[in-house]
C-alpha cells in the first residue's frame, strides 16, 4: 500500500482545536464535556435548594456565603455561560448537518430503537434554555415579579440584613402558575438528562457493552434525582409544608 | 409465475408501492403494483424479481434493485421495507427475508436508502461508493511481504479476537446510514476501526487510521451521531455501538494527544 494514503498532518495545539472543532466527534465531544459541566452545576443548584427545608436562616445564610465568593462566583457564571454557549453551539451545528444528510425523508418513517428522551433533544434543549434565561430574570435580576423582592430583607445572625431569597422563594412558588411553569421546565430538563448524560459517555468513548446497561440505568436514575430534588422545594411551597 | 407459487395455494396477494427514480437528477415517486400468487417460501428479492417478470412481460422497465450474493454475506442487497431498513425481521439482510413474514393483503412500501451521500441511481439502487472511500483511507494493515509467518507467532488474547471479529462482521451494506435519522455513517466506520484496533496488526496505522476515516466519514457529508441506536437495531450483522465508544475514544485520543503516541 501506497505510503501516502494516510495522510494526516502533524497536531499542533491549533491543529487539534482545529480538528476537533471541525469534526462530528470533536463537537459532539464539546457537547459532551459542557454538558457534563452543566450536569454538574445542575446537581450543585439542586443541593442547595434542598436547604430550602432547613429554614429562612440556613436558606439565607446559604445565599449570603455564594454572594459572598466574589471573584470565584463570577469565574463559575462565566464557565457556565461559555458552557451553555459551546453546548448550543455544537448542537446547532451537528443539528444542522444532520438535516442536511437526509435531504429526502421516507415514506415510511420509522423509529427502531431511540428512547423518547433522545428523539426528543432538540425541543427540550431550547425549552431549558428558555427557563433557564427566565429563571435568571426572575430571581437573580429580579426582572420578572411585581412581588415586592426588593422589599424583603432578613436579619441573618451575626450579619445583618440580607435579601430574604427564602421569602422570595415561598412568595413566587406560592402561585400555582409559577410552580407548573417550574415543574414541567424542570422535567423537560430532567428528560434531557436521561439521554444526555449516558450520551456524554458513549461520545467521549466511556462505554462498552459491559458498562452500557449500567450507564443508561444511571442515566435516567440521575435525571429522575434532578427532577425530583427540584420539585420537591416548590410542591412543599405550594402545600404549605415550607412557609 | 408458473414454478414459483408451489406449495401455498393461491399465495401471497399485495400491494407493492416501489420507488421508481429515473436517474439521480430526475425527481422519483412511489408507483402501486399488485403482486399475486406471492409464495410464502420466496425471498423478498425473488417476490421482486416475479414482478419484474410481469412488468417487462407488460413491456415496462423492471425495477432496478442491488443484490449479488443472496445468501447475506456479499453486503449489495439494500431496501427499505415498511420503514425498516433489510425488512422486519432482526439480524436479517433483504436477500434472506421471506415472504412468510408477510399476510396476504399486506401492503409494502419499498423505498432506497436514503441520505445525501448515497445518491439515488436508479429506483431502488443508491451510489455506495461513499463507503469505499472510506474505507480506502485506513480501512487496510500493513505487512511485510516473504514467508509465510508461523501461525502462532502472533498470540491474540481471546477476548480480543472476539471483539475483533464481531465488528469484523460489518458487510458495508449502509443500513446503519439507512437507519440513522442523521443519516450518520458512524456504526460503519466504528466497525472498521474497531475491527483493526483489537489486532496487534492493526497496531501501526491506529491513530491516522481513525482521524483519516472519520475525516472522510464526515467530508462525505454524512450526520452526526446522536446516539439513537437506531443503527444498532437495523444492523442485519448485529454490529453493536460500542464500536462507535472505541471509534469515539482513539478519535479523542489521536486528536488530543497526537497521532504517533
Ligand atoms: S445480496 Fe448479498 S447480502 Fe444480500
């Protein structure tokens, strides 16, 4: 066989941004990698909303200590807000190649295999998006409510006064509306999970036919503890077990 | 059809909606064909090739299909069936499904396969030579030529072997790619890679055989992987994706750390 046949040019750190950048694998591999990132925050964010059911002081405080990181804070917000980006945008684009791969459909369309949660991606990407950029003007920029947030101050001990986010919780989850727009977004995540998280394995190469039922379980177990820890605080809002 | 309807009876009546296509330039369309006296023990291609019969006994242009070996092996027979790439049944290429596994009065849509990279040539035949250029750029060892070496000198763990082996199945029939709602080739190219990587001889071209292959994978122009398995389900040689995980894995791993490690 001719020498030549294989040709692939020298990796340079440009070369391999280049190469992964331009391939189906390296961005699915990007995907992969924010998404993990955002997984992580996802059960971060949900650890501390469970506090919710300690109290206005544990709750509060909790806040007060994440307000207070500073520069950490703000290095944490910007990596998430790059890893939103890279995730959307290689989704984008692998969306829009692989639309263009089946110019003409079937007839006869058939699925054989996919799990509801993976045909279903697409939707429920944007959808999260869209509650995750309304989640954010409503209680970190407080662009949303007329509920009086910038009124409600706590006396947290030894500090002094400090947003009431506790109260500003109970007040919003209060409203049965803003609790189901909160539990169906929530569950959309939490089916966009259930793929995406086995998916990250299998894209980075973390998988095989020994660990794949154990990867897809944990998948969906993992997804369903999301949903389900982030339910739990405004449904107990809405009973009136937290008030 | 006198010679074929043996042991049935009357046989199999149905409807046929077959993609006719001219070439890849002219636009194509299903068209209604009634088949009768169908014999349960045919295969699906011999069904086709009794209606192909009755069209040029009716002066029309039979319907162009691929097949060659009709025993599942060869990888040319394609068809999609009701919507299943190779029919119904599992791990069964279209050459060896039977008309048994239809009821009579069954409809049947049978449509080529269908992605950018895979032109329509004629009615149900596509262009597959996608997949040999892919195949040309790492699909391949190097050995040295002389002596016939020992058949032992070489030990292969047998787990390896296996692994191997199983992806060595993959008879580039495109199902996978006709499955794929992305119409994505990967499972194809997982195979091959998979196929050398498990082998000491496939050692040397390792890493420059899978960027060179997925390189051409996607220059091609076919999808990405979403990991919709559909391609698993479709596979008539029950490839499985974990060669798409080690496929994945060696990628990463020539691009990020280099190609001769
Ligand atoms: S004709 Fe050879 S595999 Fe079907």
């Amino acid at each position: 066989m001719d020498g030549d046949v294989i040709k692939v040019p020298a990796p340079g750190v440009s070369k391999v941004i280049d190469r992964l950048l331009a391939s189906t694998i390296g961005q699915k591999a990007i995907m992969a990698v924010t998404g993990f990132a955002l997984v992580g925050f996802v059960f971060v964010h949900m650890a501390g909303h469970l506090q919710m059911f300690q109290g206005p002081e544990a709750y509060n405080k909790y806040a007060h200590m994440l307000q207070g990181m500073g520069g950490i804070k703000w290095g944490l917000r910007g990596l998430l807000l790059v890893g939103v980006f890279a995730h959307m945008w290689a989704g984008v684009r692998l969306m829009m190649r692989n639309m263009s791969a089946r110019p003409d459909n079937y007839a006869v369309n058939k699925w054989l295999a996919a799990s509801a949660s993976a045909k279903t991606m697409r939707v429920t990407g944007p959808i999260v998006l869209f509650f995750i950029v309304y989640h954010l003007l409503h209680f970190t920029l407080l662009k949303v409510s007329s509920q009086g947030f910038e009124d409600m101050v706590y006396q947290l001990n030894g500090v002094g006064d400090v947003p009431d986010v506790y109260q500003r919780m109970v007040v919003s989850y209060q409203n049965p509306v803003l609790t189901a727009i909160y539990v169906l977004s929530v569950t959309l995540l939490g089916t966009h999970l259930a793929h995406g998280i086995q998916s990250m394995f299998q894209t980075l190469g973390l998988n095989n036919n020994t660990y794949r039922p154990a990867v897809q379980v944990a998948s969906r177990a993992l997804a369903l503890i999301a949903v389900l820890g982030f339910v739990a605080v405004p449904l107990a809002i809405l009973a009136g077990v937290i008030k | 059809m006198s010679g074929h309807g043996h042991g049935s009876g009357s046989g199999l009546n149905l409807t046929l909606k077959i993609w006719r296509q001219k070439n890849a330039g002219t636009p194509g369309g299903l068209v209604s064909y009634q088949a009768h006296g169908i014999s349960p023990d045919m295969s699906f291609l011999e069904m086709l090739d009794i209606v192909n019969e009755q069209l040029a006994e009716r002066g029309e242009e039979p319907v162009a299909f691929d097949h060659d070996c009709r025993e599942g092996i060869c990888g040319m027979c394609s068809l999609v069936i009701n919507g299943n790439p190779h029919g119904p049944d599992s791990a069964t290429t279209t050459c060896q499904l039977h008309m048994r596994r239809f009821k009579d009065g069954d409809v049947i849509t049978i449509e080529p396969w269908r992605a950018k990279p895979f032109p329509v040539i004629r009615d149900l035949v596509v262009d597959r030579s996608a997949f040999d250029r892919i195949q040309a750029k790492g699909g391949f060892v190097s050995v040295n030529t002389g002596g016939t070496p020992d058949a032992n000198a070489t030990p292969i763990a047998k787990h390896e072997a296996d692994l191997s082996m199983d992806a060595a199945q993959c008879i580039g029939c495109g199902a996978c790619v006709a499955a794929c709602k992305n119409a994505s080739a990967m499972l194809f190219v997982g195979a091959k890679v998979s196929q050398y990587l498990h082998l000491p001889q496939g050692q040397p071209e390792r890493y420059r055989r899978v960027l060179a292959m997925v390189a051409q994978h996607d220059a091609e122009g076919f999808g990405g992987c979403t990991n919709y398995q559909e391609c698993e389900a479709a596979c008539p040689k029950e490839i499985s994706v974990r060669v798409i995980a080690e496929m994945n894995r060696d990628f990463l791993r020539a691009t990020l750390i280099g190609t001769e490690l």
